[in-house]
C-alpha cells in the first residue's frame, strides 16, 4: 500500500517529502489510521470483486510512531471489524531501525499482533548493521532484504555472498524472504537461483493505481 500526497499546486508529493514532517508533528498516526483502514477496506473489496482469485493479501508499512501508540492492536481489530476483512489478509511491514530503536518494547508490540493472527514482516533488512541475535526474539513471518544489496548483485557482483548469507539465514530460522527493489531479470535469475522465494519491484509493476491493480487482478483471473 503505497501513499501519495494529491497537492493542489505540486501535484503528486513523494512519501519522502511529506512523511518526516508527519512523524515529527505526530500527525503520521491519524495518516497511518487512514491508510490502514482504506487498505483493509480496498482489499476487501477486491476480494469480493475477484472471488477465484487465492485469498488476496495487502502489506502496509508502520511508521515509529504507530508503534509507541499502546492502543495499536486494539485500533487494529476494530479496523479489520468495520472493514470485514480476514485478519489472515493483512501483513504489516516494520522498518529493522524502528525494532532496534526499542527492541524490548515493540517485541511485545508485535507479540500482541501476532496472537491476534496479523502476518508481520521486517522491512529494508540489513540497513541497521547491528547483531542478528535479535531476530530469533522477533514473532515475524518475513524479512524483506534492502533493495540496495539487490541492486549491487548485478552492478558489480560485491553483494552476492550478503545476499546469499541473509537468505540461508533467514531459512534456518523457518522464516519466508522477500528481496525489494528487483528491476532486471539478471537480478531475478540471481534471486532463484538463491532459494529466494518471493520478490518485488519494477521487474514486475511499476506502482499502479486503483484501476491499474483492477485490470491487473481482472486479467489474472481470466
């Protein structure tokens, strides 16, 4: 689930722009609420639209300050009620800098989410270059690897043996990989030949609106 800001004047505003300011004002958690809802909301309804389709499911990033608000879990719930969609369906996506930011604390976050039956996931892995023990503590699904070790596989070979120790890692700890940012099919080649699972980037969609990821979802289930 990826935000834009619809300016008036500037147009389309990168998240970038606009969501550092919204952390430091606060404001990034009635955003990060919205976002939330309307993600569950969409998805749902998707999965109504496109029924032979396998359960559809929607990741959504989480800002630190969504992490320090006690009540998140709660909020959540309520938003999966109002919306009607399966807890299953919903992944949330946590930086690794905001997990080591408060290790103890957002370990028990995420251990109320993931009692609940939320997917969780650690996002840009290996930017936080800290000691790994902390992932054996964490009650996650996924680790996404930072699309910067991806890019460097092909441009000069120097990230291959990272990337290959992060995904044998990751798969001793009975845990699924997500490699970011894959935009050529060397990459990709590289990725499979890896044991890594699964993938994203402009390889396969570059962004899609509403009515993009519609034909898209249309044209798979035909």
């Amino acid at each position: 689930s990826l935000l834009r800001w619809l300016h008036p004047s500037m147009g389309s505003v990168a998240p970038d722009d606009f969501v550092p300011v919204a952390e430091e004002t606060g404001l990034i958690v009635p955003i990060g609420e919205w976002v939330l809802r309307e993600s569950c909301r969409q998805m749902r309804a998707w999965q109504e639209k496109f029924p032979a389709l396998r359960p559809l499911t929607i990741n959504v990033n989480m800002s630190a300050r969504q992490f320090t608000q006690p009540d998140l879990p709660e909020a959540i719930h309520k938003i999966l009620l109002e919306t009607g969609l399966d807890i299953s369906c919903l992944r949330l996506e946590i930086t690794e800098s905001v997990v080591l930011e408060a290790l103890e604390s957002t370990t028990n976050l995420l251990n109320r989410l993931k009692n609940m039956g939320v997917q969780l996931e650690i996002d840009d892995f290996g930017t936080g270059y800290s000691s790994l023990s902390y992932l054996q503590q964490l009650p996650i699904n996924a680790i996404k690897i930072d699309r910067s070790f991806i890019c460097k596989m092909t441009q000069d070979g120097s990230n291959y043996g990272i990337v290959q120790a992060i995904i044998a890692m990751v798969h001793n700890l009975g845990l699924q990989v997500i490699a970011e940012g894959v935009e050529v099919p060397e990459q990709l080649s590289l990725l499979k030949s890896l044991g890594c699972e699964s993938a994203q980037g402009f390889l396969f969609y570059h962004p899609l609106d509403h009515s993009g990821v519609e034909e898209l979802l249309a044209a798979i289930q035909k």
